[in-house]
C-alpha cells in the first residue's frame, strides 16, 4: 500500500508539490526521520567551474548530502567495468540495478518492462507476465504485481549483486558474476523475449511450479506455467531436459539462449522465428514537420543463428493508435491497457503537434484595470517568492512571475512587466552563481547536477529534476522572449543549459549527463524516482510538471532560434500527452480495470496507478496534482473534453462539492472543456479565494475569461510552427501564434488559414479560417436535408451526384472489437444545424461485402457533437451485422438494434455528425459501398 511505502522508501517520488500545512510537514518530518537521512560529512572545499558569467561547484555544499541507501550511506552507481564511464540514466523503469538504495538488497527491486516484468536476485532473473489485476488501498490502486513464473540463469549461479552492464532508449542489460559463472540478460519495454548469453554452466530455467509442456522439439520447448505460455530456446543441437521444477540446457560452445512469452500457444512457430535475432540495443528518432511530429523507434539485432534480423515489439496503447504499421493479430495484458504486436524491428507514430504560447490571446473577455490591479499585488508583495528557498518552491515563484510577464506586455503594463522579468532574473542569477545560500553542484560519479538547499529527495535519491527544474527552464524561455541577451551563452544561457542537459539530454554521446534522464521514449511519459526502489516499480505523480519542461523546451527553444532542442519539445510534450491522456485520465475507458472505481489516477506506477498523492487524500490535489502548473503548454489537455468533464464530476463527487482548497486550478482546467462553467464558478467567488501556491488571481482571471471569451481550444486544427494555437466559441475560431524569430512569418494552419505575424510578436485574427481538414461537401452540395450519402474519402455529403464507389473496412486481425471502433472507416459532415424531430430515431442503409471471408461483422457508430467544439455529446453503437461468405453486397440497416447508447440528443448549432464502420471479429478486410441510395444516414433532425 502507498501508505506503507511511503515510509519504508524515504519519499521516493514525494513531489514537490506538499502545500505547506501542519499535517503535510508533520508528514515529511516523520518520513524524513523514519529512512535515517542525517547529515554527511562535510565534503573537501569545492571547485567553481566557470559557466558563462554562472558557475557551478564540482563538490556538494558543507553538510549537503548526494545520493544514499535509505540508512544514509553514500552509495555510487552499480555499474561493471565497462559502463562505469557512461552517464547512467537514473529515473527509469529499471533503475534499480544501478542505484542499491536498500543496503539489504544489492540485485533490484522489480522492474516492469511490459507486458513481461522483472526481478534481480542471485541465481539469475525472475521473470513473470501479470495479467490479472490487483484492487488494494481500500479500492484506491490497481495494480498488475510482478510474480515470477520462473527464473532465468544458469546452473549453480550465485551472484553477490547484480550490476547494469548495458543499457539503450528503452533496453537494459543487467549482469551477475560469481567467480564462477558470469550471465547476462538483455530485457526492455515491448519486448516479449529475454536474452541470455552464460558462461560457466547450462542454462537454467526454474519454475514457480511444476510446468506443463505443450510442444517438445528438442532446442525449443513449449511450457505453460501459472496459465502463462513460455517458449524455451536453446542453441541448435542442444536439448532441455525437465527435472520437476527445473529446466535445463548444455550450451555446448555456445553462450546464448533466450525465451518468450507467448500470446497462446499457436504463436510458437512465428516466434521461434525470432528466437536467435538477439536485441543488441534500442533508439528513438523524432521530426517535428508543418504541424506534426513523428517518431520511429528501431531495435538493432544479431543473429545469433541464422540470418533472421527482425524481431517482434509489443506496442503499448498510446503507440498502436498513433501508428498505420501492420499489427499482428497478438496482443498482451498490460497495466496499461491492451499492448499490440508488431512483427518487425521498427515502427513509426505520427500525431498532430500539441501547441505551446507564451499566453492566451488577447481577448474582450479580460478587463483592463481589473487585471491590472491583480498584477500590482504581485509586482508589489513585499516577497515575491514567498519566502522559497529550495529549487522546488524557488522554482513554483518563478513559475508564477513567468506566467505574468506575457500578460502585462499584452494589455501595455511594461513597467510591470519589466519589473517581473528583473524579479526573475536576479533569483536566477542567485543560484545560477555558486558560493551563495543556493547554487548547483556536479556529482561526477552520478553525471548529475543538484540544486541545494535541495528538495524532496533531489539530492540523496536523484528524485523530480524533471519536475524542479522546468520552472526555471520556463522563467528563462520567457526572460529570453524579451532580453535575448540574458540568455547569451557568455551570459546566463550556459547554466540553462546545463539544467537542459541534466533533464532531458538529446545526445547519446554527452559524456557529462545521460540522454534523457527523466523521459521513458517507450513508455511515453517520464519517471519521478531516481532508484526507482519499489515494489510497484518506479512512478510519476504530477505528469503536468513533467509536460512543464517539454513546454519550457519548446518556448526556450525558439526563443533562442534552437530548432533541434524546440523539436525536442514537441516531441516530449506530444508523446506525454498521449500517455498522460491514457494512463493518468483513461480518457478511453479502456485502460482502467474494470474493478477499479476511479475515472482518474494521481499516479502512475510500474505496476498500475493509484487514485492518491504521496501526501494527501484529497480529492482535490488529487486531480489537480495532474494538472498544475497551468500555463500555455496545458492546451494539449483540451483534446479529451468528454475526460475533463469526467474528472471534474469525480472529483465534486469524492469531495463532496465543489473545490475549495486548489479551486484555481481545477476551474482553469474545466475551462479547457467547459469555459462558461469555469467563469460562472469564478465570478461566484468574485476573487475571494486564497490561490494555489504556484498560482495568482491574475493569472487565474485572464485565463478564465479569456477562454470564456474565445472559446476552449480546438484540438482538430494545428499551425504549422509549435507555437501557435486555435480556439473555437460558437463556430468562430480564434487563432493565434507568437514568432520568436527577428523577421516576420506567415503561420499555416491545418484547415487553410493563414496568420501573418510580426517578428518576436504575437498575432491574432478570429474567423471562419479555410477549409477543413476534413472537408465539409462540396459548395454546390444541398445546404439543407437530414439524409447524408456515405462519399469515398471521409464524407458525409447531402449531393445526390457523386459517384458509386466502395471504401476498405480494415481487418479486426482476429480480436473481438465488439463495441469498440478499431481503426474504423469514418465519414463526417461539419457545421450541421438542426433540432430535433420528435419521436425521430437515427437511421442507415448500407451495403456491405465481405467476399468469401469467414466471419466478419461490420458494426456501425453514429456520433453527435451538438456544438462543435470537439466533445461527441452522443453516440449510439448498433450491433454488428453478420456476412456471410459469398461475395456480393449485403444491406446493414439500424434494424439490427442499438447495442449502447451515450448522452443525449438536442440542437445542433455548427454541430457535427459522424459515422464509423469497422469489423468487429475476423481476420480480413471488407468493404462498404459509398455514392448511392443504398449507402446513406438519416439523423433524426429537422
């Protein structure tokens, strides 16, 4: 349980975020005393190194502490020989083998790598294949716990501990080495296969229990274990020989072997294919072009036998929906939702870029002198900072004052908008120069650098730079908005960048810092804990915070005319957000188990989530943890409004109203999906509140009414440079960009419109823009009618003159999709107005064929989205249609029935309607016809 964790793992995680009240510091003080974490030894005097006109010291402060087990000892990375140079990622999903933050336990903790999970200990490697879900916590977690099903390693191994030996973007190689014997295995995130290279005895494969054997071919055994299906593969010539519970293998000359676990028994065959292509390492490469960013990810193999170079990856939910590569028919059970199979050493996801600005736009909504008043409050407070000392609270300030500084310039307050920035710069400069009360420290044998007076676990566990230093990252991209000077390095840039470098390092070679230190590239999201020392396997609470760096990513990275560290950005921010979509909000529903009583988590762990905080119950802090700091790179939450909606509901029902103590934050996300909601819960408040730490009522009010004013933002439509947004209110959109660059440029957005913008400038301009990514008809089409033609290419059209033509239903590759849209034929039609026809149903014709496949069966939804705003107020499944094997077309009407139905009809204004056609069972392709009477939808609207 989270509660006991708490205190047996000194804080690991415990962000940053703990609103200063008795209960919460008696909290930490307790926990802090609990793990031992007295004061070190003062360290020799330190070196200063130099670093534009900053400077950092290559030693810790006196009576400062780096990392240490949790009885205070230093401890060092636990690397061999050859590794001992190469910064270590810590804040990973395998981060144990390398940080021992348990003097007790020098092998790991267990690491979930997915859908197979791991274990160190002396004889080899526990492997296991959790698929049945844990609910504990008095229903507050969900969790998929690693259990060995067997143990990998050889014969008579007994290692002292087990070290890191190797490790890529998402692949690691733990080593054990007993004078005797010395065995590796190579595991990683999607890798349903373990493997192993040995010396100095058989190989050896121990089970939980006795295995059940489906196939025997000698070098390739079959075994079922636990109900979970293994595939043994020794060298050629070998053969495995079964003693009760242990499982063993001569090499003979040969030091390999591997296994995998299997999606069912049938799949033995394709994966023997692979079973020699050993993975020899893992790498990601990102571009971020006109609006969108795709990403490929590539394992190198070696053929150990053969010639077979490919492999297989399981992809996790927020990849496979991203991707338009082949999929097999094989999926895992995983804590995050169904993971697909892909029979290849590489796939690519694409997604449309999630914008980040400086603010929201200009608006009418926002009066003048009222916000001008909120600004002085701040501007003016005797302590700006609030009397923060610690990177952590230091960096909430900064992060306050930042958001302001785009604000006061927007409405003419340059003095206090100068003012701002001279707050901001001079904290800054206090610890970015060492020797004083703050500075920054290098640990050469961490390849890290710390912040002291340090926080949370920052320094004795590696814990949240991710999260500290984002905001210091930000206050400088905006610094850089308006001094790019400051920011020079000969002047200040040189120390941002060695924060950069620390968090989220693009170079594989940087000898000073690990590539992407915080950033799991398969996962998807970044991890909190820098020795990842639990039995849930690492875990991140405020994934906002961890968005909060990609943002500042981005704004520094234009801002200082840095394409590659922008693009970077975009990058993590995009990818997170998809994760954070799924894995924090299930914004799917398909993720959660069913079991699990929560539409949101505060944390994501290794094993599952949990509906907490590290160091609260509240509901509040619990939804909100996930959304603070709120700033122009929060938009990206916009794009799941039916999930917001559900997570504001959750949270007034688990509250017990609505919030009062985070009420700020949780109004500004509402506003996000709902503006007119969030304005009327401020304006009933009238400014009478006490704002979030990291938040202030100026901030607050321009954002609120702003978006009351133009609307939430709109998701559908990017511009072609990261830092640009749409909004949408009443089928008028808003859009806006900012150019950091020194000449102008036109912005193109993903619908036809064009925004001219000044240089180191923000533009606006509202309107209907041009056309849609998705076209509405043609401009002679009828304007009027209720019944829409299905048309080849994505539409739903009232002309009665296009052509007779079929579109391709994809295959459901032999899954069940009863109920569920998998990658769907989708026609949608824009901007419909109408009301609703009393006692009128929804009503389709369609002719469907399925040729001579066996068992298809197309399933219609139909959606309303009465306001256009993105959200689908309505959908209603109809029941799948059952082909038969003859080919010609067959008519699919709504007379099979309706099998679910959300939400409620009611008047479309600029609304929009959409039909989507996909194959609920089979292994094949079918089709639907399109451009006549027999491929039509009649909504039930005048």
């Amino acid at each position: 349980m989270i509660e006991v964790l708490l205190v047996l793992t000194s804080l690991s995680g415990l962000v940053s975020r703990v609103t200063p009240r008795p209960a919460a510091a008696t909290l930490l003080a307790i926990a802090v005393a609990a793990v031992g974490l007295g004061p070190a030894a003062s360290p020799a005097a330190a070196a200063t190194i130099p670093a534009g006109a900053g400077s950092y010291t290559d030693s810790r402060p006196a009576g400062t502490q780096g990392p240490t087990t949790n009885t205070g000892a230093p401890v060092t990375p636990k690397l061999t020989t050859g590794a001992r140079d190469k910064p270590v990622p810590t804040n990973d999903w395998w981060s144990s083998l390398a940080f021992q933050r348990y003097g007790d336990n020098p092998y790991s903790t267990p690491m979930y790598g997915h859908p197979l999970t791991y274990q160190a200990k002396a004889s080899g490697l526990e492997v296991g294949y959790p698929t049945t879900p844990a609910i504990v916590g008095d229903g507050r977690q969900y969790e998929y716990a690693h259990k060995a099903d067997l143990t990998v390693g050889l014969s008579g191994l007994n290692s002292p501990d087990t070290k890191a030996d190797a490790w890529s973007d998402w692949t690691v190689t733990p080593y054990w080495a007993d004078g005797s014997r010395t065995f590796r295995a190579t595991i990683g995130h999607g890798m349903p296969f373990v493997y192993a290279k040995g010396s100095g005895g058989d190989a050896r494969i121990t089970t939980a229990s006795a295995p059940t054997v489906f196939s025997d071919q000698g070098n390739v055994l079959g075994i079922t274990v636990a109900g979970h299906h293994y595939a043994l593969f020794a060298p050629t010539g070998s053969d495995w020989n079964i003693s009760g519970s242990t499982i063993t293998a001569g090499l003979g000359s040969k030091d390999y072997f591997s296994l995998a676990v299997l999606p069912s028994t049938d799949a033995l065959a394709t994966y023997r294919k692979y079973a020699f292509s050993f993975v020899t390492g893992s790498q990601v490469a990102w571009q971020t072009t006109g609006g969108n960013v795709r990403a490929t990810y590539s394992l190198t193999t070696e053929a150990k036998e053969g010639s077979e170079r490919g492999t297989l990856q399981a992809l996790y939910r927020h990849q496979w929906l991203h991707t338009s590569d082949a999929l097999t028919p094989y999926t895992y059970v995983s804590p995050r939702g169904t993971m697909k199979v892909r029979e290849s050493a590489t796939f690519t996801t694409s997604q449309k870029n999630n914008g980040v600005v400086p603010a929201l736009p200009a608006s009418s909504g926002v009066d003048k002198a009222r916000l001008t008043g909120y600004l002085n409050e701040v501007a003016n407070a005797s302590d700006p900072f609030s009397g923060a000392t610690d990177t952590y609270w230091t960096g909430k300030a900064l992060g306050r004052l930042a958001q302001l500084v785009p604000v006061a310039d927007q409405i003419g307050e340059t003095a206090t908008r100068d003012k701002l920035l001279g707050l901001m710069k001079g904290r800054l400069q206090e610890w970015f120069t060492a020797g004083g009360a703050s500075e920054f420290s290098y640990d050469k044998d961490w390849k890290t650098l710390t912040g002291y007076p340090a926080s949370y676990g920052s320094d004795t566990e590696l814990n949240d730079h991710h999260f500290h230093y984002s905001y210091y990252v930000y206050a400088a991209a905006i610094i850089a908005q308006y001094d790019q000077a400051w920011v020079a390095d000969s002047a200040w840039g040189t120390m941002i960048k060695h924060l950069i470098r620390d968090t989220a390092n693009a170079s594989r070679t940087d000898s000073a810092y690990p590539f992407l230190r915080g950033f799991d590239v398969y996962a998807g999201h970044s991890w909190a804990s820098g020795h990842q020392g639990f039995a849930a396997g690492n875990n991140q609470e405020s994934s906002s915070e961890s968005i909060n760096l990609s943002a500042a990513l981005v704004l520094f990275g234009s801002a200082t005319g840095d394409n590659a560290l922008r693009d970077l950005g975009s990058y993590l921010l995009t990818t997170e957000s998809e994760a954070i979509t799924q894995y924090w909000f299930d914004a799917s529903q398909q993720v959660f188990p069913a079991s699990f009583g929560h539409d949101t988590v505060g944390m994501v762990w290794g094993s599952g989530g949990a509906y907490s905080t590290w160091w609260t119950a509240n509901p509040e802090e619990i939804h909100g943890i996930n959304v603070l700091p709120v700033t122009g790179g929060s938009l990206h939450l916009a794009r799941e409004k039916a999930a917001i909606k559900r997570n504001i509901a959750e949270m007034e029902r688990e509250n017990g109203g609505p919030a009062q103590e985070w009420r700020d934050l949780l109004w500004e996300f509402e506003s996000l999906a709902d503006p007119a909601s969030a304005k009327a819960k401020w304006d009933g408040v009238n400014g009478n509140y006490t704002p979030e730490q990291g938040e202030s009522k100026a901030h607050t009010y321009h954002w609120i009414n702003t978006l009351a004013a133009v609307g939430a933002p709109d998701m559908t439509v990017s511009g072609d440079i990261p830092t640009s947004a749409v909004f949408s209110k009443d089928g008028t959109r808003t859009y806006t960009a900012h150019n950091h660059g020194s000449s102008a440029r036109t912005v193109t957005f993903s619908d036809g419109k064009t925004l001219s913008v000044p240089a180191r400038s923000t533009a606006t301009s509202t309107g209907p823009g041009g056309s849609d990514p998705d076209p509405d008809p043609d401009p002679g089409d009828p304007s009027t009618g209720n019944t829409f033609r299905l048309k080849t290419g994505g539409v739903l059209t009232t002309a009665t003159t296009d052509p007779a033509g079929a579109d391709t239903i994809a295959s459901a590759d032999g899954v069940n999709r009863d109920g569920t849209p998998y990658r769907p034929t989708v026609y949608e039609v824009k901007k419909v107005n109408g009301k609703v026809t009393s006692g009128a149903a929804t009503a389709f014709r369609l002719r469907v064929d399925a040729g001579t496949k066996v068992g298809l069966a197309p399933q219609v939804r139909v959606s309303y989205d009465l306001t256009g705003d993105g959200t689908f107020d309505r959908t209603e499944t109809f029941r799948y249609f059952a082909t038969d094997p003859v080919g010609g077309w067959e008519e699919y009407t709504q007379a099979v029935g309706a099998q679910a139905t959300t939400g409620s009809l009611g008047e479309l204004k600029n609304g929009t309607v959409r039909l989507e056609i996909w194959n609920a069972l089979g292994n094949g392709t079918s089709q639907v016809q399109t451009g006549t009477d027999a491929a039509v939808l009649r909504i039930p609207y005048q």
